[in-house]
C-alpha cells in the first residue's frame, strides 16, 4: 500500500485523473480523496475503526470532516491562494482564507458545544481529529490564526500535538515539503 502526497516526476494522471493529492493504491485498486481514502481503511480495517458505533457521534464525526474537507481546505489551498493572488494583494488574500477558516472553524466549535473529552468527540481518536489536526496546524503555522477564538478545538490542537504520530506528521517534517512550506 502507498499514499501518494506528490506527483514530482510521476505521470500522475495515471493513478488519479484529476491529478489531486493524496491517492491511496493498494494493490492494483486506487483510491483518490482524504475522506474516501479513510473510509476505505475503515472498512479495510475494521479492528482499527476511527468511527464510533454511537450513529450520534458517527454523525458528527462525518459532519467535521466535511466541514474541514469541502469548506475549509479547498478554499486556502495552494491553487485557490494563487487564482486570488493573481487579483489581489497577498494580505487581502491572507484574510479571504482566514475568513473560511473562522467560518468553519466556529461551525465545528458550535457543532460540539459542551464537549468535554479530550478529543472532539470522545477520549480516543476518532475521524473528526483526523481531519482536524492538520487544518488547525495549517491555521496556527500557514494563516497565523488566533485560536484563543475557538477554545474547544485549541484544547483539541494541544492534545493532539502531544501525539507522537501527530508531531510526526505536520507538513514542515515531511522530507518531500517545499521550503518554505507555508
């Protein structure tokens, strides 16, 4: 199994047509798509699950991935950054993509009002800290975003850059990551 997160020297449109990132091949079977590609392993692995049995919380766990996946990320990525570079200055766009962020990031911290566990929406990692993770570590070091404003998933960010695997796994520690990466 590999996961591909660069195309450098790759005929990519081969693995993935739309020549996105990431894509999982196992096998000869290519997944293409964050969230495909994890509910692929779900059910691949069902022994590891990231989703709850609990059909509320599984629920809340698909809704932050969207959110994080369709309304945040699209919007303050790379190719969506230089379209509105193109056409305005790097400040304005700066506060263009801070403005999707605190939008979406105030929808996740209403969706899990009076959350007390550790992680989003229980003590041990779920979906939901899977996307989170990396999009509030992109808003901290890429956007400079002032989490104070969104306490729960602050409290959630402390937690999880406690986790190996997930100090491990920041953009800036990756051998592949453009310098510099932000």
């Amino acid at each position: 199994m590999v996961i591909m997160v660069t195309v450098d020297g790759l005929d990519y449109e081969k693995i993935n047509p739309i020549k996105y990132v990431p894509a999982f091949v196992d096998g000869d079977f290519v997944v293409s798509d964050s969230l495909a590609i994890i509910l692929y392993l779900e059910d691949k692995y069902p022994q590891w699950p990231l989703l709850p049995q609990d059909l509320k919380k599984k629920a809340i766990n698909l809704q932050i991935a969207n959110i994080v996946c369709s309304s945040i990320q699209p919007l303050q990525c790379y190719a969506v950054i230089g379209l509105v570079d193109g056409k305005l200055g790097s400040d304005e766009s700066l506060q263009i993509v801070r403005r999707y962020i605190d939008k979406g990031f105030r929808a996740i911290e209403k969706l899990l009002e009076g959350c007390d566990s550790k992680y989003a929406t229980g003590d041990e990692i779920q979906l939901a800290d899977v996307f989170l993770a990396p999009q509030i570590h992109a808003g901290v070091t890429r956007f400079q975003i002032d989490m104070s404003n969104y306490p729960l998933l602050d409290r959630f960010y402390k937690a999880y850059m406690e986790i190996p695997a997930f100090q491990a796994a920041v953009p800036e520690k990756q051998p592949d990551a453009p310098s510099p990466w932000i």
